[in-house]
C-alpha cells in the first residue's frame, strides 16, 4: 500500500508535537544513488519484486545444503 504525507500534513504535524525547527541539528541529505540506496531496491521499478525473487531463491538453496 502506498501512502503519501503531503506538506501540509507534514507542517500540521511539526505544529501538533511542538517541534522547533531552528534547533534541530542539520544532516546530510541522503545520496539517491548511494551505497544504502543500492541495498534497498524498493526505490526502484520492479524493486520489490526482485527483493522477493532473491529471498525465495536464497531461501530455497539454503534448504539443500
């Protein structure tokens, strides 16, 4: 299931629980392309469909040895 927090949500929630956005400590934005990013094929078209293909076939070579 996809869902989607839109800006507003997201503002009314920063309200909501009191958040000070001029305090919070600054980071990096996240690489799209970074080894992380790599790792989790969910990003990607077809992403989670090959994340079942590879856990089925490990699963079932990991049974016959």
């Amino acid at each position: 299931m996809d869902s989607v927090l839109t800006v507003r949500e997201l503002a009314r929630l920063i309200r909501l629980y009191g958040i000070d956005t001029s305090n919070i400590e600054h980071e990096p934005a996240d690489e799209p392309m970074s080894e992380e990013a790599r790792r989790n094929n969910a990003e990607v078209s077809g992403g989670i469909a090959e994340g079942v293909i590879r856990t089925y076939y490990y699963q079932k070579n990991e049974e016959r040895t």
